[in-house]
C-alpha cells in the first residue's frame, strides 16, 4: 500500500519537473536555471509554491505574489504523471522495465504538450530518446537488441513513406517519434501504438470537421495521438493482442 502511495507521489513530483520541460524547452531557455518563478512577475518561488497539485489548490490557481491566473496545465500534468506512472506500477510491479516505461512516458507526456500547443517534436528529446532506448535494450535486457533494432527502423520507415506519399500530412518529427518509440517498445508495440493513435485521431479529426470546428486545409498535431496510442498499448497491449488473435483464431 505505502509504494503505491509512493509511485504516486514520485510521479507527481516528476510531473511538476515535466511542466518545465514543457514551457521552457520551445523557448530554447534552460530547464536548470534560473530556478522557478512565476512567468509574469518573475518572482522565485519558494519551496511551499513547488508543492504539485497542493500548491495550485492552495492559491485558488492564481500567483501568491501577483494574484495572475495560473494555467491549469500545471496541476493537469502533474495528476497525470502521477497516475501514469501509478497504473505502470501496477501493471509491472517493480522492475528493470517499470523505470524504463516511467523514462518513455515522461517523454510522451512532454512530446505531446509541446506538439499540441506548437506544433513540433523536439529532436532534444527523440534523438537521446533513440539512442537511450537502444542502450536500455543492451545493457538491461528487457527487450532484445534486435527487437530494438528493428524498432527504430520499421515504424519511421512507414511514417517517411506516409510522409512522402502523403505531403504536409505528416512531419519528420512524427518520423523520429516513431524511432523513439521502437527503440523502447520493439517494432511490434511501436506499430500497434501508432495504429491505434491513428484511428483515435481519425475519429476525432472527423469528429470535428462534423461538427464545423475544422475544415480539410485544417493542420492537427498527430504526436500526440501516437503518444496516446502508445500508452494504451503499455497499458493494455497484451489485451489487445490477444483480442485481435481471438479474431482469426
């Protein structure tokens, strides 16, 4: 019961880091320095300030020293950290494995924040990702080196196919994301995630464009669906697989 409490907390805590991530990455600024302080009166924060989710309730969402509206991003993110990284736990026990999915879900969680509100995928975080995700796969085992392997090149062979049939609908980024995620998942995993965030985006792209909220020309960030896609499939990828074999078999 205690490390389920602390999973949670340690991912609220990594969640709080993430939301620097998130706002200063795009920017080019440092996510070390200076330390925190609220963006529109500069004002460090102290230590009481930095307290995830608690804080934020504390204050009624709004600076304690300027009184300007907070973004409930801050304490959006940091509750899912928290309960990603608690559901990891569950499904994984403590392992080898479980510390690599915290590292690949960070990830998606920054990627997908960042793509929705600006449109790109930082190579700061793809590329240490193909190369970290490679390296897991030989010193610690969890996959093979050869899953690893055909990871990278598998699913971003596709998407730069997709890329280059398809021009403007996909993005070299959504090319190196897809690397990234076969470098950890193995090819198999890093295909199914992109499949299901496909049809999830498909639905809800089509969903919108019933509805008058986007038309044709309309330009929709697609990495966060596959991000999406992809922790569905840490989640629940066994299931899945097993149901679609069930199909056929």
């Amino acid at each position: 019961m205690f490390t389920v409490i602390y999973i949670f907390i340690f991912g609220l805590i990594v969640g709080s880091f993430l939301n620097v991530v998130i706002f200063r990455l795009p920017e080019g600024k440092s996510i070390v320095k200076p330390p925190s302080h609220c963006p529109h009166c500069k004002t460090k924060l102290k230590t009481f300030d930095l307290i995830p989710v608690l804080s934020y309730l504390a204050v009624g969402g709004k600076c304690r020293y300027c009184d300007t509206k907070i973004s409930f991003q801050y304490p959006f993110v940091e509750l899912l950290t928290g309960f990603f990284f608690l559901f990891t736990y569950l499904k994984l026990g403590i392992s080898v494995e479980l510390f690599i999915m915290f590292l690949l879900i960070s990830a998606l969680i920054v990627i997908s924040f960042i793509d929705y509100k600006y449109m790109i995928i930082p190579n700061y975080i793809t590329y240490p990702g193909i190369v970290i995700g490679f390296l897991s796969s030989i010193v610690l085992d969890y996959i093979s080196i050869y899953d690893s392997l055909l990871g990278i090149f598998i699913p971003s062979l596709l998407l730069l196919l997709v890329a280059f049939i398809f021009k403007g609908g996909m993005g070299m980024g959504d090319v190196k994301l897809a690397a990234m995620l076969g470098a950890f998942l193995g090819f198999e995993f890093a295909l199914a995630g992109i499949f299901v965030g496909s049809f999830l985006g498909s639905i809800i792209g089509l969903t919108m464009m019933a509805l008058g909220m986007l038309d044709r020309k309309s330009r929709i960030p697609f990495g966060p669906f596959i991000c999406i896609g992809t922790v569905i499939i840490i989640f629940f990828g066994d299931v899945l697989f097993d149901w679609y074999l069930s199909l056929f078999f």
